[in-house]
C-alpha cells in the first residue's frame, strides 16, 4: 500500500515538473531522484514507468528518461467520427432485439471514487483483506515451474479443471471443466453459447448488472423472474418459462446479487425441474461460495452437483475471494453443450494464461489459502453485523427485509417517493458512494433501491462513518424536495 502511494505521488510530482525540460530534454537521473525526493529505487523506476505509458516520458536504456516530443497537432488529428454513428446502427432494423452495450452498471462498482469518499460502491475486498503476500508467493513459485510460459491446454491446466471440479462436487470432473478468465467471461461464453440473438433469456429480478449488460451487448432480450428472501419463485419461474419459451435461465442460488437470499431447499429440485420440462439450461453463477460469513452454517451444494441431466451449466470464480485482477475462473458442463462451450471460449481468448492458472494452484495449495478464507469470513460478518446496526440506528426508515450470512452487501429499499438518482447524487457529496438498484432491475423497478457494500472499506470505523453521512444525505435531499 505505501509503495503504491509513494509512486502515485512521485509521478505527480514529476508530471508537474515536466515543463522545466524541453521536448526531448533529460530528467535528472534515477539517482538524483532517489536523494532528492528520498524514495526507492523501485518506486522512481516505477513512476518512471507510468509516465511513459502516459506518454509524457521516454525512457532509454543505459541513457536514462527524457520529456516526450509532443505529437504534431492539426486537422488531420481531429478527424471526423460522426460517420461511425450510422455504421453502428445501420442494420439495427434488421435485428430482432437491437444490441445495445451499457456499462453504467458494471462500472458503478469498478469506477474508483475520488479521495476521501468511503466506498459502498466497491464490489471487489479492499487491499487491506486481499490475501496479496500469499498471491504474490504464489505467483513467484509458478514462475519457477518448469514450462510455466508453454502454452497450456485450451481447457485449461488439467490439475487446476481437477481442484474447480472437486469443489464444486457431487459427479462433475475434470473432464467437465473449463477455465476461464474469471466468471465475468464465463457468464459471456454460456450466454452466447445457449442463446441465439433475438431470443428470451430468464433472470432473477432483481440481478447482477453485468449479466444483464451481457445479454443486451448479444441481443439477447431479459426477462424478469422476481425473487423473495428464499430465491427465485418456482411457480413465477414456470409461469416464464410457457409465456416465452425461453431456453435460458441465469441465476444466482447463493447469496443471490443484490438481494442476498439463497434458494430455499425445498425450491432447489423445483427450479431444476421446471427448467428440465422446458428444455432449458440453468446457468449457475456461484460467484462468492468463497465469501460465507462466520456464521453461516454449512452451505448448500452447488446445483450442478444434484444435476445428472445437464440441465445446469456452472460458474465459479477465485476473484470475489482474491483480487480483481486475479481473474480465474470456470465452467463446468455436461453433454454436447460442452464442446460448444468450449469452441466459443477458444474462438474468444484461445486459453487462459498458463502463468495464471499455475498461480492459482500455487495458492489453492498452499496453507494460506484456508487461512485466508477464515479470515474474510470472521471479518465479513463482523462488517455486516457493523452495518446493518448502523443502519438500524441511523437509518431505521430504509427497509432491509434481508440480512445475508455471505456475500459482501446489503440490499434496501427506499421510503416510496424517494428520488433514487437524486439520493445517489446527494450522498457522493456528502463523501459515500452507493450503488442505485435501478441497474438491477431488467424492466421497471417496483420501488427504489440502494445496494451498499461493507468489503471495499478499510474497516468498521468507515462503516460507521458512510452511514452517517448517507443519513446526512438522505436529510439533505428530503429537505430538497
């Protein structure tokens, strides 16, 4: 954390006294800037480096850095683009659901808000909960590993298929397994692989933004299936499956994103069922298994492994209990849908890097690796027991109807009449950033939402403090109205 400061604030620094050097001319050598502004050699060399992908610094080995020459500026460089606006959307007639890429709802909780906002936005464990000495000892042994930079299997390393297979359990193998560049990719190739353009696919209502934006981009069209506390509604869910005809159902049976509910036993066999009738898959996404909070009790299996049929196709990820940037993944399968699968996975990202996949071994394998997880799950509870008094306290007319033992946010409606976007807005300035529930829903929302995060904070003092100032917030934009 401090070394990534320090090269953050050293690259300000010499960004702002860039304009002392001509175009071309040389910055002051690494060692001068070492004693001069009393940091690492690694930490110049790095802020070094980030001014040149900036391309404001050249740098020459065995010569040293120099100021960019600026690129010649003129009409040609501005160039006319308007033309791309009819080219994207010539043939729009010609499809039957317009593809349309929205990211607003996916990068509300990869955005990075400015200094001194606390972060209820955050989908991803803060640094400080991240397992990075045990990942960064992984990553060192799998580059010692003889033939680490060959090109791996395009399934994916076979040990690394062996470990997802045996956690996700019941008769699923390796065989049955593809590794994939986190579960943001594998929920991109089933989609595509099991639903043509133009066709219905079933979600739970409310939903993971992602997939909703996924389904858009592929010309897919969503259609909503409402959840309660014990997941998605059987009865509901059949009700979509005739009116649409639908061969594609996505949802979430574990501490389901926003909501948190987890589907209720005695819906399992049910929802696997009605999709059998109907000749559909289940897409599994079983995004945060790894994120069970202390007092959880002991989890429910995965559908696929009460699934002889093939009816579900599962996605898990290491990356909600890792890093955003350790991004590995996988799907599992059975029958001919799998080879489908898997030829768009090749088409799309020939294989996942073989580095990365041996790293990921590395720490499943290593003692850290439990270690790590009982620590996030004794912190996670302690931060959603934190908020949710919080929120009780300061907060009382917000309804949570839903206290979660996983997963890492709350899911609130609003008092009828509140002004979601205006509320957004207000507690950004008060200094808390949230994330509104209208992305969740796939058509008109029934009420407003707030879905709040308690992983991306430094701790519970933060905690205490956004609710807070999102009751100051909430304040503000009553009086407003």
């Amino acid at each position: 954390m401090q070394e990534r400061s320090s090269v953050g604030e050293l690259a300000e620094q010499l960004r702002k006294e860039l304009d002392r050097y001509s175009a071309g001319g040389k910055l002051p050598s690494s060692r001068v800037l070492v004693d001069r502004y009393r940091v690492s050699p690694v930490t110049v060399s790095r802020a070094l480096a980030q001014l040149a992908a900036e391309g404001l610094v050249v740098t020459r080995p065995g010569a040293g850095a120099f100021r960019a020459v600026p690129r010649e500026s003129g009409s040609a460089a501005l160039g006319d683009t308007s033309w791309q606006e009819v080219a994207l959307s010539a043939d729009g007639a010609a499809e039957l659901v317009p593809r349309t890429v929205d990211a607003s709802g996916v990068l509300a909780t990869l955005a990075s808000p400015p200094p001194g906002v606390i972060e209820f936005n955050s989908g991803y464990l803060h640094p400080s909960l991240q397992p990075e000495q045990a990942m960064g000892a992984a990553l060192s042994r799998a580059g010692r590993r003889p033939g680490v930079w060959a090109r791996p299997p395009v399934e994916g390393v076979p040990e690394l298929r062996e470990w997802f297979a045996r956690s996700i359990g019941g008769a699923i193998t390796a065989a049955e397994v593809l590794v994939t560049s986190g579960g943001q990719s594998a929920l991109t190739t089933a989609l595509r692989a099991l639903a043509p353009p133009g066709a219905p696919v079933l979600v739970e209502s409310p939903t993971y933004p992602g997939m909703l934006a996924i389904a858009r981009a592929a010309g897919l069209r969503p259609v909503p299936v409402p959840v309660d506390p014990d997941g998605v509604r059987p009865a509901l869910l059949a009700d979509a499956f005739r009116a649409t005809g639908a061969r594609v159902f996505v949802c979430q049976p574990l501490f389901q994103n926003p909501t948190g509910a987890t589907l209720a036993p005695e819906r399992r066999g049910e929802v696997l069922r009605i999709a059998r009738e109907a000749g559909a898959f289940v897409i599994e996404d079983d995004f945060v298994r790894r994120l069970a909070h202390e007092d959880s009790g002991p989890l429910p299996r995965p559908l696929a492994a009460d699934d002889p049929d093939g009816v579900v196709v599962h996605v898990s990820s290491l990356t909600k209990a890792t890093s955003p940037s350790f991004r590995v993944g996988a799907l599992a399968a059975r029958g001919p849908v799998l080879g489908r699968l898997r030829a768009i996975q090749v088409v799309d990202t020939f294989f996942v890097p073989r580095p990365l996949q041996e790293a990921a071994l590395e720490l499943v394998g290593s003692p850290a690796w439990p270690r790590h997880l009982r620590a996030v799950s004794r912190e996670l509870k302690d931060r959603r027991d934190t908020m949710t008094t919080a929120l009780r306290l300061d907060l009382p007319e917000l309804a949570l109807p839903h206290i979660p033992s996983g997963g890492y946010h709350l899911w609130l409606r609003l008092p009828d009449g509140t002004d979601e976007p205006a509320l957004v807005a207000a507690a950004l300035r008060a200094g808390v950033a949230v994330t509104p529930g209208r992305p969740y829903f796939s058509a008109e929302a029934p009420a407003g939402h707030l879905r709040l995060s308690f992983v991306g904070v430094t701790g519970t003092g933060e905690i205490t403090e956004g609710v807070r100032r999102l009751r100051a917030a909430l304040n503000g934009s009553t009086a407003g109205s």
